[in-house]
C-alpha cells in the first residue's frame, strides 16, 4: 500500500494517478473533508471557493483532468478584466490603447514595459529576442533591480513597487526577478482586442474535487486523521502510523509515502528541513445586492488595507449565485504579528468596507448582505532570491528518506506561481516516480 499524507488537489492526484498504474493507495487527512485551499462557501446559487480561482491559458494539465473527470464541457474561459487603481482612478490596463492612455506613463515607459511583457530585451538599443526564456538565469537577481534596469524607474514605482508590496509586504524586495518573469509568462495569454481568457468551472472548483474523489473512491480516503509518525527499514519506509479524531492509532505496512502537505508536515515526519518562507492569506467573501466596479481584477496602488479586490461576479455572472455580487478582499500576511491576522472575524470585516468605503465614496454599507473570512498561515512561498535552491525534492531518497516522495506546495511544481495546476502536476511527478514511469 501507498500511503498519501493529505487530502488536497496534489494528494487526490497523486491517488488517481497510482490506482490508474495498479497500486493500492490510501489518503490520510487532517481535517474533516478534501480540498484544502479549493475548499467552498455555499452561496444562494452556486459553491464558492474560500480562496479564489482561475486557470491561466498555460494551465494544461488541469484542463487536461477536467476533460478525463467529464467535466470539460463546463470548463468556460470568459474574459477577466484587469485595472489599476491609482490617485482616486480605476484605469483600465487589458487593451494596447487603455495602457497607452495610463496617464502616469510616457511613452518610452509604455515602450519599455511592452517589450518585457514580449519577452524582448531592449537594452543597449538592439533587440533581443526570448532573452528571458530560462528563469534560472534570473534567479539571483533582485527584482527591483531588474524592474528598473529592463523597464523604467517610473514604471517600477507607479506600476511593480505596489504590487510586489501588496503581494509580499515587507519581503518585496527580496523577491527574485525570476518570479516575476514566470509571473509574466504564467499569465501572458490574452486578446489583444479583448483582454486576458481565464478559466473556471461551472459550479466551481469543488466540483473538480468532488469528481476526483469519487474517481479515487471515498473509501480509499480516511478524513480526520493525522499522520504522526513513518518507520524506516534497511530498504526504505516500511510503515506509517495514523492517529484518527478519537484518539485512535494504527500502524499500516507502506512501499512508499508521498507527503502531499506543507514542508512543515515533511519535517515533522522525516527530519528534512525546507529553508522555504511562506506566507499566509486573510480573504473575505463580500455578498452584495450590487456590483462595486465592472472590473474583474482590480489592483489598488492608493492607500488601503487590502492590495486588490476580486469581484467574482465580474467574472462569472452574478446568475450563477442567485444574484448574489461576491467580491473577494484579500491581504498576504508575512506573519501571526500582522494587525489584520490578529483581528477577529467583524474587525476584518469592518476594516474591510471601512477601506472600500475609503476608495469608493458612493459604496453603501446597505448593499452588503454578508461578509465570510477564510484564514490560512501558509497560502504561497515567498519566492525570495535563489528560490530554485530551497525547493524540495519530488524523490527523498537522497536526503536520507529513501521510499518517500514530496508534492506540497514547496515542490518544483508550484514555481513559478503557486496553483491547482501545479498541485496537479506534483502529484503526477510522484506517481509517476513511484511507479517507475520517470
């Protein structure tokens, strides 16, 4: 048997893909259901994620799971429309014409910035072309440093400085150039008439949990239950111990293990140390009786307590959720001593519509019908300088675990951009390890 600690989308992938080569697998869970991240609010419609979602055009292999669940004709690609939120301004930023009309940039920013998005380096004069193909070259290359030397001073402070500080706060600067560049790539797909495709799944995301867990089988999933310790032999793992929400404990014979959980899981277990820094996420959900913006994705650079707001159903019609407009507020937080992880449930939200209210004079509180926060201390690695470095290895065997393989959120699969996709891709990296495929 092949033991398989957690239950998010890397471990359910990672199941399906060993059933499909024969073998015998069994999931422990620590809490009381699948899905992790992917998990969901109930609205007067459709299920909502408690983190939002949506695949990027470069996501293959996710559709590619979507189609095999028999989901694929549910799998849209409406337009996610994209704006900056700057002196006490929405600025649009999808079509060529509404960045050439962003009025904090002259024309050699636009010109500079454009040929980065394009992956043409400019300096010197004379064009190079796919100059930014191997991220490794970037790897140790300050971010902030890169903005400025491959774009323009300007740009980096109107433009990257705020978002790299409402997506990594204090530690923006230690951001690699890599990271951005990955970035860039990840989500580099668009019409150039219309703006960028971005994927979602009719009912949700929990759907795709739902059918994964039905194709794996329910039974080969134990909830509840967390994995406190494996046994080594001369040839590798040989067992792993349970323990279940009643206190139970049970001892199963394993031919491997895949750590499908946070580094921190991975130490516990095996004594490896990941050098990786995470940071965590406060997100709310905002039902409300009315639309705030006709934006889909709006970055705010002005001051407030929150970096962007997400307004779900601008994206996927409000339809969908009873007519219910469901905007998501999120902040990173890079600790437990950040004020906002500190308040409770009314405080955030408070600060929330304090902020919103703040950016958008004509916003009533009235049109607010509820307001769910979700909480979770380790959402996305800071990808830091020499990031590649600190990654953990999908095969253990070197590092002193032989039998034991690694698809959490520290893998190679989740950079440049932390994702379904990627834990869709690290749970197949290990199973096809396993099974001898790699």
């Amino acid at each position: 048997m092949i033991g398989i600690v957690g239950g998010g989308i890397a471990g359910l992938a990672a199941a399906r893909r060993l059933q499909a080569a024969g073998r015998e697998v069994t999931v422990f869970e620590t809490s009381e259901e699948v899905g992790g991240l992917a998990a969901t609010y109930e609205t007067r419609g459709d299920r909502l994620e408690k983190f939002y979602h949506h695949l990027s055009g470069s996501e293959e292999t996710i559709v590619e799971l979507i189609e095999e669940l028999g989901l694929g004709d549910d799998l849209t690609w409406p337009i996610g429309k994209n704006a900056y939120y700057i002196d006490g301004t929405i600025h649009p930023m999808d079509k060529p014409w509404e960045i050439l009309a962003f009025p904090h940039w002259n024309l050699y920013d636009t010109f500079r910035l454009g040929m980065l998005v394009l992956d043409v380096d400019v300096r010197g004069g004379v064009p190079s072309f796919d100059s930014y193909e191997d991220l490794r070259d970037y790897e140790d290359v300050p971010v902030k440093e890169f903005c400025i030397e491959h774009t323009t001073r300007n740009v980096y402070e109107t433009f990257f400085e705020p978002l790299l500080e409402a997506k990594f706060g204090e530690r923006a600067e230690d951001v690699s150039a890599a990271w951005l560049l990955g970035r860039i790539k990840f989500r580099g797909e668009r019409d150039l008439l219309k703006g960028e495709p971005l994927g979602y799944l009719r009912g949700g995301f929990g759907r795709l949990l739902d059918e994964l867990l039905r194709d794996v089988g329910t039974a080969t999933v134990e909830t509840n239950t967390r994995v406190t310790d494996l046994s080594f032999g001369e040839a590798g793992v040989e067992a792993l111990t349970a323990e279940s929400g009643d206190g139970t404990t049970e001892t199963h014979d394993v031919d491997s293990v895949v750590v499908a959980a946070m580094p921190t899981v991975l130490e516990s277990l095996t004594g490896y140390e990941c050098d990786i820094e995470f940071q965590g996420t406060v997100c709310s959900v905002v039902s409300m009786s009315e639309s705030l913006t006709d934006t889909y994705w709006l970055n705010v650079a002005d001051d407030a307590p929150f970096g962007a707001l997400i307004e779900h159903t601008n994206f996927v019609d409000e339809s969908h959720y009873g007519g219910e407009h469901l905007l998501y507020v999120p902040k990173y937080v890079q600790g437990p001593e950040d004020e906002v992880w500190q308040m409770d449930d009314d405080e955030v939200a408070e600060t929330w519509l304090a902020g919103i209210e703040s950016l958008f004079p004509d916003f009533e509180r009235s049109q607010v019908n509820w307001v769910k926060t979700a909480r979770n201390p380790r959402t996305a690695p800071i990808y830091e300088r020499g990031y590649l470095d600190m990654v953990v290895p999908y095969d253990l065997a070197d590092d002193g675990a032989p039998g034991v393989y690694y698809a959490g959120m520290a893998s190679e699969a989740q950079y440049p951009e932390r994702s379904l996709n990627g834990g869709i891709v690290a749970g197949y990296e290990v199973a096809d390890r396993i099974t001898g495929r790699r």
